[in-house]
C-alpha cells in the first residue's frame, strides 16, 4: 500500500468482518484470496487504500437480522432491544473470535497491534492493521477475570454495549425518528468496568450506549470519550447518532467521532437503503467537523455490518469517498487527519504508547 497526498490510507473506526468467520460464512484463507461478496478481505484492502482497524467481535442475538433491516426501510421504526445475553456462551463465542482473530493473523491478512507505534509501523504494509475490539461486553462477568483474560490476548478497544442491555449498560433500540435519551445509565457494575478499562488503557467506544450510559461514563472516565462509529443526529435523528450536546462533551474530552457508513444513520430519513449521493456524508461530516473540530473526526465504517452507500460499496470503492471529500473542499492535511491520523492522536492519549 502507498500512502500519500493523492492517495491517503484509511485506518478505520470500526468493522464486523469477523462475524462473518464466527457464522461460518468465510474462512481466514479465503479472506486472504479474496471473496465475491461482503466488504473486506486483503485484495480489495490494497486496491482501495484501507490500511486496518478496529475490527469486532459480536455475539449477535438468536433473531433474523434480515427481519431487522427490512424494518428500517419503513418511513418510522422501532426495534425492540433483543434480550440480554448468557454471559458463558458469550465468552465462548468471544474466543473463538480472538481464534479467529489468530487464524487471520497467520493467513496473512491482519497485524495485531497494541501500541500507536506499532499501528504506524503496520499501516503501509502488506497486512491490515488492527486492532482488537469487542462490540458489547456480555463476555465479561463483574469480577473482570474475563477482561484481564482478553487484554492478555490484544483486546485494546471495549463497547460495553451493543443494542441491547449488558450488566454494565443499555443499548440504544435501532429506533427512528428518536433521541438517544432512551433507559437507565451505567450499573455499578458498569462503573467498575469504566475504571478498569481506563487502568489498563483499554479505550472504550460509547457508539451504541444510551444518554444516560453516555452521561455516566463521560463523569467517570479519565481517558478522551470516543464513539468509534456514529453520525451527527443533527442530520440524521435516529437514536443510535450523537446529538450535539454530546458531541461538545466528546469534544470536551479531547475525544473523536468515526463517521458510520452504515445508510440508515447518514441519510435524513433513516432509511437502511443504499441509494443516495455521498453528499449526505459530506454533511455529517461538516456538522462532525464544526462541533468537534478537524482533530477530532475519523472514518467508521461498519462494513461487514450495515448497508453502505452504493458510491462507495465495499473497501475497493474507498478512492470514491476521497474523491467526494476533495470535491467538498478537504485539503491535504485534513485529509490526513481524517483517514487515519486522527485515530493515532486519541489512541496515543488512551493507551499512552
């Protein structure tokens, strides 16, 4: 991979590839070869300039998810939260996403790393970049075994929360038109939890937590607040996006926004449809930029995860985006900051290497 003014390389908030090899769909092998379907795989990461990321594990809930973004086609909608999860099961699932995790590591298509330097030192080469996140924190029960046991095998980013409720916090319903004001804040389990990650410098994501939970851990937490990938509610009022307010206290906090490619969450009617101009995501990106300020915005794409704009479709048609961000008016610098160098200045700050 190149990296330079034309041709910048994007390090990413967040993405669900290894979903995909926790549901049987792609093996690691056949991510380093190439697919025919989904977004990511080593291929089209060095045709379209993605360097790495956050890449997730997910537990999904016993439901159709096909069900779910049907529903977010209709003119208003609102999922019910599913169910709290087992949190054995959880952690079993988990490690077989840190095998998985493994499994990519050998094959080729990914570089596990822990500290910035690392991440600088992988960003152009062969391999993506990433780092180990988990989305929703049901692999973890109070006593934090769980967590130390995760952080010894590179997890360095933690969502307590996906949409649904955890014994840390509440999700957000995929709800719209909504605020995000939706449930009770953090458990005190959740308190220990925040303490504990900001102790051993793993950086928690607030994307998909609730106001209330995002309240709580803005008052607890030591480390730069950072939703890894959400959109401005200003444009798009669904309850999984930031509203301004909170978008001042991340800013506040030093922190950083990854713009969700995810339709749903960009487009001003919530629709989960694919078929709009990227000049939507221009606008969050400007509403980002103006409430944050240019340090501060990042990419997040969710791919492997949600609907993404047809201009854009999967890694390979990442050279669209920057096009549209160069004919918005994005210089070089910021272009810089904005596809992968503001991810390194808050990670700096959270891990502290």
């Amino acid at each position: 991979m190149t990296n330079d003014a034309t041709h910048p390389l994007i390090f990413d908030g967040h993405n669900d590839l290894v979903l995909r090899l926790l549901t049987g769909k792609v093996t690691a092998a056949q991510v380093a070869e190439g697919l025919e379907d989904g977004h990511i795989d080593l291929p089209r990461s060095r045709a379209g300039g993605f360097a790495g990321g956050f890449f997730a594990i997910f537990v999904p809930s016993p439901a159709d998810n096909s069900l779910a973004k049907d529903a977010m086609r209709a003119a208003e909608y609102d999922l019910p939260l599913p169910a709290m999860l087992d949190q054995q099961m959880a952690l079993t699932e988990t490690l077989k996403g840190f095998d998985h995790f493994d499994a990519l590591e050998a094959a080729g298509v990914i570089k596990t790393c822990t500290t910035v330097a690392e991440l600088e030192a992988a960003l152009p080469g062969d391999a993506m970049a990433c780092v180990r996140h988990i989305e929703g924190a049901e692999a973890i029960g109070p006593d934090m075994e769980a967590l130390h046991q995760l952080y010894a095998r590179g997890l360095r980013s933690l969502g307590p929360v996906w949409s649904r409720p955890t014994i840390f916090a509440e999700g957000v319903p995929f709800r719209y038109p909504s605020s995000p004001d939706i449930g009770g804040g953090l458990t005190e389990a959740g308190k220990a939890l925040v303490k504990e990650c900001n102790t051993l410098g793993i950086m928690l994501d607030l994307s998909h937590m609730n106001e209330k939970g995002f309240d709580d851990v803005a008052a607890l937490s030591d480390a730069p607040l950072v939703a890894t990938h959400s959109n401005a509610w200003a444009i798009c009022p669904h309850a999984r996006n930031l509203t301004d307010r909170q978008l001042s206290v991340i800013a506040e906090s030093d922190g950083m926004v990854g713009i969700n490619f995810a339709s749903g969450f960009l487009r001003p009617d919530g629709q989960m449809d694919g078929d709009f101009s990227l000049d939507v995501m221009m606008q969050h990106l400007d509403h980002l930029i103006k409430m944050l300020g240019e340090d501060r915005v990042g990419m997040g794409s969710d791919f492997d995860g949600a609907t993404i704009p047809e201009g854009i479709k999967d890694i390979a048609g990442l050279p669209a985006l920057r096009d549209a961000m160069r004919s918005h008016g994005v210089d070089a610098a910021l272009m810089d900051k904005l596809c992968y160098g503001n991810w390194m200045r808050v990670l700096r700050k959270t891990w502290g290497a």
